[in-house]
C-alpha cells in the first residue's frame, strides 16, 4: 500500500499549489515548497553552454519537482526514479505535462538485473539509495538510442559513475551538458565519483558548483 498526502504550496516558476508526497517525508516537502531550490541555481549556469533544448534525461526523479521545472525548458524530460512511493508521487505530480517520460527503474551501466532501495535519511524522500538485488529494474542510458540529448542530469545517491558508464554512447555521440551530484556515496559502490569520471575518461570539465553538493560539465 503506498502512502501519501498532500502538501499545499507554490513554487516560483509553477502555478501548481498541491503536490503529493509520501506521507512518511517531513524534510524535502518543508525545503521543496519553501523554494526556490537547488535547480534555480543550477539552470542559469547550465543554460549558456545548451547546444539546444530538445531532451532532457534526468534522475533520480524523486517527487517529479526537478522534472516538472526542465520540462519548463525542454522539448522533453525522461526522469527515472527507482523508489516505489516515489515514482508514485512523480507520477501524480507531472501527470499535466505531457512532455515528460517517466521510468520506474534505476540507472545503471548495463540494463539487466536489479536492486532494492535503502533510506538513509529518514523523513527525506530523496535519501534513497540503491543496492544489488530486489525487483526494481536496473536499465542503460544508451538503450534508449537517443541522437538529440542535451542535458543529463544525475541525483541517483552514488550510482551516478555506474549511470555514465551506461550512457557512454550517448555522451560520446551527443556531447550533452552535464550535471551530477556527489556526496561521496560512490564510496558505498566500491566505484569512482561521477565528477572524477567525468574528468578522466570522458575529458569534461568543470564550469563550476551551482550549490555545495552539485557541480556541472561540459566537453572539454
């Protein structure tokens, strides 16, 4: 059973005032609804280095927030978000845009196989993480055969180096911006951060941290 509730507010940039929300969260709704957020620092220094705004691939997409506001900019948001009552909640806060693609699924360097979700912060919906093994299905960027990205942007708790390994033929097709956050949770993978990834073998570099976590790319 998924549990939920309803939380009024408005953001600046949307005419929405009611979003869902898992019942269990009492951190991210209060700093969501306070706003503006951690994506309205993000977009201005993101946007000049756009070689267009056609797609958009983001994760996690957690309550559809971060989703809701790119598709604002883009032709077309594909957000993937691997927790259940979350997607849930995605799923009802984007349900009037209908150029957002939403996934049920975490991000991965290969599609095939699964894993379960741990929270790690309880009371914070976006403090999710995920670990091998479940029913949760694990996919690939480059399965999409996508040839007009834009911008991939990754908050999926440090799987973000496994989730660029799977978009490689992307990345090297597309040479999308790219945004990715870091709290050192690559260290519970056994794996290499996103950022340093993006540096060493994909030749990207920094243009610089939007807000302390956060911190974005672009081909060198």
């Amino acid at each position: 059973m998924i549990n939920i509730k309803t939380v009024r507010g408005k953001l600046p940039w949307s005419s929405k005032q009611e979003w869902i929300f898992p019942a269990s969260d009492t951190r991210s709704c209060k700093s969501f609804i306070e706003g503006p957020g951690d994506l309205d620092t993000a977009i201005p220094l993101l946007l000049p280095h756009l070689k267009g705004r056609r797609i958009c691939i983001q994760a996690g997409g957690c309550l559809g927030i971060w989703p809701l506001r790119l598709a604002q900019l883009f032709d077309r948001v594909i957000t993937f978000e691997p927790e259940p009552t979350n997607y849930y909640c995605l799923q009802m806060n984007t349900a009037h845009l209908n150029n957002v693609e939403t996934h049920n699924a975490a991000l991965g360097q290969r599609s095939g196989g699964s894993v379960h979700m741990t929270l790690t912060d309880t009371g914070n919906s976006g403090a999710h993480y995920a670990l091998p093994g479940g029913d949760i299905p694990v996919v690939c960027i480059d399965d999409l055969g996508l040839d007009d990205v834009d911008l991939i942007y990754l908050d999926v708790e440090g799987y973000e180096s496994q989730a660029l390994r799977g978009a490689t033929e992307t990345i090297t097709r597309c040479k999308p911006v790219i945004g990715v956050e870091d709290k050192q949770l690559h260290r519970l993978h056994k794996s290499i951060s996103g950022a340093q990834l993006l540096v060493k073998e994909f030749k990207y570099k920094s243009i610089g941290r939007p807000f302390t976590l956060d911190e974005i790319f672009i081909p060198c």
